[in-house]
C-alpha cells in the first residue's frame, strides 16, 4: 500500500522541500528501498517539473510509525511553518509543525490515525494487513 507525502507551503525557500524530505527518509532503515519522488508531465514549453509527491511504499510492520515520526522530526529540523499531507488510501492527514510546538502528543494521535488509515485501506484493497503491535490480529 503507498502513501502519498505531500509539502503544504507557499514559501519559494521550499521549493526542494520534496527532495529534502525524501533525503531524511531514506536515512531511516525501515523506510530504505521504499521511497520513490514521482513528477507530473511538464506542460507544453516547458522542460520538466519539480517533484510533485512522494511515495512511500509501506506494508505490514512498523513503516507507518516510522514514517509518521520522522517526518515529525524533519518539521522540526526546518524551524519554519510548515506542514505535510498524508494520503493514506481515502484519508487524508495534516502534519503541521506548529501543532507539534503546541502538542507534543499530536506526534502519537497522528501516527495512531496514520495506522488506521493504512488499516481500512487494506481492507478497501483487500490486503491483508495486522494491527501494529499485535501479530496475532488481522486488520
């Protein structure tokens, strides 16, 4: 199952911000081999585009948990407003710096949405998937 990352910002500083992150998470073992930038088509005249998301391909295991805190932790290497979209099958999730400033536990309430999501998406698809934490249970 893929999820889709996703910067929210209007900064020109961030153009890169797509590379960057991509960079920080393949520095993460669970995460290494499963990451791929994807681009849209450039339009007539023009001669390519900047990345236009990223895609993490997570299966079964702790890569959701990963993904979720280390894209926490590069929102606070960044020190600026920032936020990142998830798209998790149909959900959608909004890491968002300021509220990580403001609410420590958002981290955990976040990752916990994050399984969730990936969990009915999985379903939706078919997939067999599990509950993180609990080999024994099917999701």
């Amino acid at each position: 199952m893929d999820i889709l990352v996703t910067p929210i910002t209007a900064d020109p500083r961030d153009a890169d911000a797509l590379a960057d992150i991509a960079a920080w998470l393949r520095l993460e073992d669970e995460l290494r081999g499963r990451i791929d930038l994807r681009s849209a088509p450039p339009r007539p005249g023009e001669m390519g585009s900047l990345w236009e998301v990223l895609v993490v391909a997570a299966g079964a295991g702790g890569a959701v948990t990963v993904l979720v805190q280390s894209l926490f932790g590069w929102l606070q290497s960044k020190r600026r407003d920032l936020s990142i979209r998830l798209t998790i099958g149909g959900d959608e999730l909004v890491l968002d710096a300021k509220q990580l400033n403001a609410d420590p536990a958002a981290v955990l309430r976040l990752t916990t949405a994050a399984i969730e999501a990936m969990q009915r998406a999985q379903q939706a698809h078919g997939a067999p998937g599990r509950i993180e934490g609990r080999p024994d249970a099917a999701g």
